[in-house]
C-alpha cells in the first residue's frame, strides 16, 4: 500500500520554519538552542514541509524515531531501540496499574481514570495540568474555548484525595511539594492558576487568525481567571493538606507555614464577593460553594494545627472566624422556601458545585437541607440521564450553549454516607465508563444531546484505542528531552485487531500506530 507521509514543525505562533541539514541519515531541524532529530528504518528523503509518498510492504514496517532536545545534547536512537524502549514503558505502566488498590466491578474506568491524572501530571515539577492543548471547545463551533494548561490548585488537591485513596502516596505528595515551590512569591495569596513551572500566567489574548477544534472561535492563549479572587481553592488546598495528615504524612514545617498563612488569608478575605468556581466573567458575587469551601480551610486549619504546633490565640481566631462564616452562609445562602442552598446570596439560582455538600462536615450529610439541596439540583439542573447543568444554562453572560458536567465525584462517589445506589448512581457510573475513548476523560464540555465529550483532552481521530493497561508513557519523566517511534505496516489479513496489542490499532485500516508515545530520557 502507499502511504503519505509529512513532516513540517514550525516553531512558535510566527510557524517560523527550521534550518534543516542531515546527519549520518538522520534529519535534523533547529531553531537556536531547540533542536529535532528524525530518524526513519529503512531511511527516507524527509524534508521539512514537502509531503512524500512511499511504498510499504507487508512483513516490511517503517519506523519513525523522533527526538527533542532544548539547551541539551541531542540523543538520537536507533529505531529498533526506540521500539524496545516503548514496549519497558508499557510494563511499568502495567505495573503502575496493578498497585492500584480498588475493587469493584468499575475497576477499568477508575484504573484509566488515575491514569489519565498521572499522564497529565508534569513530573520534573509535580504540576498537574488541568489540559494538554489550549481552546478545546464547550460547544462545538461557539465561543467557550478557553486555555486550560495550566495548573489549578483546586484541581490538583481532588487528585490527591483520588491517589491517596488507592495507595498510591508518592503520587499525592508530588502536589504539595510543587505547591510549596510555585506559590512561594504570592503567599499567603493562593494563586488561582500557575504555570507548570510555578510562574504567573501571561495575559489572555485572542488569535483571531486561527480557526481552532471543529471551527470554533477564537482560539485563546493564556486565562484571565488568574486574576481573579476564589475563596473556594483555599478549602479544597487544605482539606488535601488534612487527607495527608490524617493519612499519616505529617506536613514539612514550611509545608504547614503555607497552609497556616491561607487560612489567615480566609479570615480576611471571606466577607468579600469573589468569581467562584466557574470563574465567572465580569462582577464578583457572594457564592455559597465559595463561602462553604472557605469555612472548610479553616476547619482543616483547626484539624492540622492539633498535630502541629500552633498558639492558642491563633486556634481561637480560627475557630471564631469559622463560626462566623457558619453563621453568615447558613442564613444568607440558604433558601428556607424551597429547602436549598442557592447559587449566591439574595439569589434563587442554583449551583451543582453545591453537591459537595455532605462531604464538607457543616451540615450533617442526611440532613434535610442537604437532601433539599441535592434533589432541588438533580430536579432544575438535569441535563438527560446522568449529567447536570453547572447553573442554570444562559444565565453567565455568554452566547452559545452551556456544556452539562458528569457529576460522578459525589453523586457516585463509594463510600460516602448520603450515597445512595440505586438507578440514577448506576447510570453516571457508567456514564463514566463508558464516556468517550480510552485516556479521556468527561468534564467540561460534555454535551447531553449528542452526548459528545469534548472534554479537556485531545479527541482521538480512531475509532478504538489502545486498552487502558497498554498506556503509553515514562513513569518518571526527567527532563525536557524525549523520543516517540511511529511504525506503519499493512495488515496480513485484514478484519479487527485485539485492541490490547501493545501498538494502538486503526480497525480495518491495516496501520499499526504508536500514536503520541514518549520515552523520557534523565
């Protein structure tokens, strides 16, 4: 069969191309200190930017190696050596698997799921970035493309309740450690979102040239929400801080200085409106999620500070403040009509983030406000089946459609005691299992009448992917140096592959791909 293929890196939004040359074979492209190697078995004429065809035969595979290097020696591997490379990550990442400590009959999707949290955690710093690719859409062709690779510490703390939760401590200590590097020149400010190496983010700004995922516009680069005030990211950073020390894991003594100065931060800052969870565009408001998860870091605070110590005097203000926040959102958030918490103060909205509310430890989690609360939003927010609007859709200012959200964490969350199995539970869980490919994940986005999930993942352009156990990628990713292989080979027989082979496989197309593998080099 013939087979096109085409190689054109262009660097930067300037597409500048690179100054190409070949070496021993090998194609290297440039641009000052960064530099690309691509090597290929049987060797090709690949040139930058012009498409080549050729011919492969059955028995006969091509191979593809590329390298990466910046301000760091070039390591070129042979194709054969590549290949043996993928195949050890593949059994370590097996292996990572088989430490998970869960069992049920869901153990696949949660398995793929902590795979996808670790595949996204950048190891050299910990950070977890919340995507890989900037702008992937909320509603196909719309406006709600936002830059998301970055790392929210919000996020990161769930992900270290979810790790700890199946025993994989080394994974959920990583957080803590980047936390404490990354937020040094802000405290005791949380900052909402920070790079993967701990800088600010830069300035949001629009590309209005490019076309972006299925035509939607614009295409952003950096979040504005980084300039925003959320209370709530406080309490989920110490509630985590909590999980580790109930967990056994004494907090470092700068470790504990940190928290320590957050929720001094909470006790200043609680009474003033802020942007919420959803990062809303525009004026601040009194949002309950942010008022609960406010009173929630000072309650860790007071948990922490027993197995640390604390003055006395600084115990007692905590405690005063908390009572203070208690009282204030109990009465000002909660809708005595309707028996439900409210989106904002004064408001009759309603907001989904408010079903973490028996996890918290305010309300008792069977109390009939929080069942008032969890049925008022399965009730006015239900987008079809398992999934819920954020807040009631068309009310944040923006055109076009809002996503609706898979809210397994707590509705379908194991272990919690207002769960509640029955066929609503059952339905998001699989819901969750099921949910788009292998590797991705349903979250912003997720669409209830087509029941796409755009997610924040990349979609992947084939029908079937590789099995989650077959996860291609370094356990411990060192630096900024690394090599993917790529290998074609027509099929000697046709019809479906097993897709557990460990190359990915294009049904009914005959190509085997190893599609975005990376072996990371210390």
């Amino acid at each position: 069969m013939d087979a096109s293929v085409e190689f054109d890196p262009r660097l930067t939004l300037a597409r500048r191309p690179p100054k190409a040359a070949r070496r021993g074979g090998v194609l290297i492209c440039s641009w000052g200190p960064l530099a690309l190697a691509l090597h290929s078995t049987p060797a090709l004429p690949v040139e930058p930017g012009r498409p080549l065809t050729i011919r492969v035969e059955p028995g006969r595979p091509v191979t593809f190696v590329l390298a990466a290097a910046h301000r760091e020696p070039l390591v070129i591997t042979e194709p054969a050596a590549a290949w043996s490379l993928l195949e050890e990550g593949g059994k370590r990442w097996q292996e990572w698997a088989s430490g998970i400590r869960y069992d049920s009959p869901w153990r696949a999707a949660v398995v793929r799921s902590l795979l996808t949290l670790r595949l996204l955690t950048y190891s050299p710093s910990g950070a977890p970035v919340a995507a890989p690719t900037t702008s992937l859409p909320e509603d196909l062709g719309g406006i709600r493309n936002w830059d998301y690779r970055y790392a929210w510490p919000r996020d990161a703390s769930i992900g270290i309740g979810a790790f700890l939760g199946v025993g994989k401590t080394a994974e959920a200590r990583l957080f803590p450690a980047w936390l404490l590097h990354a937020s040094r020149l802000d405290r005791r400010r949380l900052p909402v979102l920070l790079t993967l190496d701990g800088r600010h983010s830069p300035a949001e700004r629009e590309l209005a040239a490019w076309p972006g995922y299925a035509g939607s516009r614009p295409v952003r680069l950096g979040n504005g929400a980084a300039r925003q005030h959320q209370l709530d990211g406080y309490g989920w950073v110490l509630d985590a801080a909590w999980l580790l020390t109930n967990d056994g894991h004494r907090l470092y003594s700068e470790t504990w200085r940190a928290m320590h100065g957050f929720a001094g931060q909470v006790t200043r800052r609680w009474r003033k409106p802020d942007a919420g969870i959803w990062e809303i565009r525009g004026d601040g408001a009194h949002h309950v999620h942010s008022k609960l998860m406010g009173w929630l870091a000072l309650d860790r605070a007071l948990r922490i500070a027993e197995h640390h110590r604390t003055l006395r005097r600084q115990r007692r203000a905590w405690e005063q403040q908390r009572d203070a926040l208690e009282a204030d959102v109990t009465i000002s958030g909660f809708d005595a009509s309707r028996c439900t918490y409210t989106c904002t103060y004064g408001s009759h909205d309603l907001d989904a983030a408010l079903l973490i509310l028996p996890l918290l430890g305010i309300e008792p989690p069977g109390s009939p406000r929080v069942r008032g609360t969890i049925q008022a939003i399965r009730g006015e927010l239900g987008a079809g089946g398992p999934l819920l609007y954020r807040y009631p859709p068309g009310t944040d200012g923006l055109p076009g459609r809002d996503g609706a959200f898979l809210p397994v964490l707590v509705l379908a969350r194991p272990g919690t005691r207002h769960h509640r199995p029955g066929p609503g539970s059952r339905g998001t869980v699989r819901a969750a299992a099921g949910a788009g490919q292998p590797g991705r994940a349903l979250r912003r986005g997720d669409e209830p009448v087509h029941l796409r999930a755009p997610g924040q993942l990349p979609p992947s352009p084939h029908p079937r992917g590789a099995h989650p156990s077959r996860a291609r990628a370094p356990r411990y990713p060192a630096t900024g140096r690394w090599q993917a292989a790529a290998r074609t080979a027509p099929a000697e027989g046709g019809g479906a592959r097993d897709n557990t082979n460990p190359r990915q496989t294009l049904t009914g197309t005959g190509i085997n791909l190893a599609r975005r593998v990376r072996r990371f080099r210390r």
